[in-house]
C-alpha cells in the first residue's frame, strides 16, 4: 500500500511539475512573440531599411529604382545625427501612407509624406511633412527630445533632397500645435502671407534659433503626434535652401543599431536560451526523480 502510495504522489507530483513548466514555458513564449512584434514593427520604421535607396553624390541609380517602383517617391529627408533619413512619399490624400511604406507594402509604421495639396516641386511657401512616432527614434521618434534646449541647439541641420539635389534644411523652431489648427497647417499659404505666418509659429515656439528663412527659401514643417494629448501635435519648423548642394555620403547603413543577429531578433534569442535552459533543468529533475524511485 506505501508503494502504490508514494507513486500515486510522485505521478500527481510530475503532473504538477508538467503543468507549471507548461504554464512557464507559455508566458515565456508570449512574451517573447510580443518582443518580437515589437521588434517587427520598429525594424519596418529602422531607416536602414531604406539605405540602399539613398541617393548620394555619386550614385543616384538605386533611389531612381525605388521611384519606379513607386513613383510617389519623390525625395529623401534627413536631419543630422538622429535616425530621420528616409525617403518620403506623397498620396492622393493624407491617409495613403499612413499604413504604407515607400516601397508601398503594408507597414504600421508607414511613410513620411507630403501634404498632398503641396506641390512635389517645393515651390509652396510652406511645405509640410507627416510622419509616425514611432519607439526607438524611428521616424518621427525623437521629436520629444527637442523639447530639451540643449538637443535643439546640437541638431539643428539636415537635407530634403527632390528634383534630383540636395538642399540643406535649418531647424529654426520646434512647437507645439493642435492638428486641427489651420494658422499652423497651412500649405497654401501665399508669399504676402508669409511673414504673418512665420510670425505665427515663432509665438508658438518652445524652442528657436536665429536661422530664420532667408530671402527666397521657403518653410518646411516635420509633423507627428504627440502622446500627450489627443490631437496634439509636434513639429520642427525648417528653412528650406533655395541653393542645391552635393548629396551627403550614404552613413545610414554604417550608423543603423543593429537589433538583431542573422536576421533574428535578440529578444527571440533570448527566449530560446531560457527554454532550453528550463526544458533542461525539467529533465534533469525528472531524472533525479527516476532514480530516487529506483533506488526504493
């Protein structure tokens, strides 16, 4: 009777050892399909996606392949020493690339695009962008960190390439706005309106710099949402140049923080290790069990 007893507790023992190894080895594989999610997502906004795209000074092929690909690629945005340097799109309206990337497949980070009541040209007064904020700096990521005075002076620079030239931008204010407010969104602004306009923003500005647009440039705003409020807006406020200038060398592939190894991410990585680590202590318990009742 002691031996039926002592293996009906070691068989209902090894049920509950099973089951809380199940139950373990179930949240650890969600957790790890959510890291995973989650690294799918930022990996589609990673810029590095789009590095074999960029035009540089001397090789503009590979962009001219992406545009035939889609044709509402039109130029290439970048801001200096952040993760903002993606081609950029324009729609039929302000929804089609919300979901959409630059190579036109499925994407929730989706694209940066133009208003699409600019004229691709740039010849509008004011010119306005709109892209996702995205985790991990990707494409409009990083906005919140402008807030900050001391990153707003240190970033200042970047490029907006289109018409097949690179023209330098000034990041002159960064504000806030509300996404309905039409003093701020306002690509049809006229040049006699200009002054007011910019007068506008610059009351709005948490921060500003003394490169305000000069004779000839026109106003370029980068928008995304803010988290804080529900239609709040960020926004940089740039100075577009009216002067070409050579493409800057392709470093995106070289600066781009590698997230995972042979094309998997670290997360799911991770989580292999602790399940072979857990189904190996499971067997080694089970095996220790084994020869306790072997002995008996």
């Amino acid at each position: 009777m002691r031996s039926a007893g002592r293996r009906i507790v070691a068989v209902i023992d090894e049920a509950i050892n099973l089951i809380v190894l199940t139950v373990v080895l179930a949240l650890f594989l969600f957790g790890a399909y959510i890291l995973w999610d989650s690294g799918q997502i930022a990996k589609e906004a990673d810029a590095v996606r789009y590095a074999q795209y960029k035009p540089t000074e001397s090789e503009h092929l590979t962009f001219s392949q992406l545009c035939e690909r889609n044709p509402d690629v039109f130029g290439w945005l970048t801001v200096d020493d952040t993760k903002i340097d993606y081609p950029v799109v324009q729609g039929a309206d302000n929804f089609e690339y919300i979901n959409l990337s630059a190579e036109r497949e499925f994407s929730l980070s989706g694209s940066i695009f133009l208003d699409f009541r600019n004229s691709r040209e740039m010849t509008d007064r004011v010119s306005i962008f709109y892209g996702h904020h995205m985790e991990r700096d990707n494409m409009f990521g990083c906005f919140d960190a402008f807030a900050d005075e001391d990153f707003f002076a240190a970033h200042q620079t970047g490029s907006l390439f289109y018409n097949g030239q690179n023209h330098a931008l000034r990041i002159f204010a960064f504000l806030r706005a509300d996404g309905y407010d039409q003093t701020v969104y306002a690509p049809e602004t006229s040049d006699a309106e200009s002054g007011a306009y910019l007068r506008g923003l610059l009351e709005l500005a948490e921060q500003k710099s003394d490169a305000l647009p000069e004779e000839g440039e026109r106003i370029v705003l980068l928008s995304t949402c803010a988290s804080s409020e529900t239609n709040g807006r960020m926004i940089l406020a740039a100075a577009v140049s009216a002067r070409p200038e050579p493409a800057a060398a392709d470093t995106a592939a070289q600066a781009a923080r590698r997230h995972s190894l042979w094309g998997i991410p670290y997360a799911v990585w991770i989580a292999l290790v602790l399940l072979v680590l857990l189904l190996t202590i499971y067997w080694r318990h089970r095996k220790s069990n084994a020869k306790k009742e072997s002995s008996r």
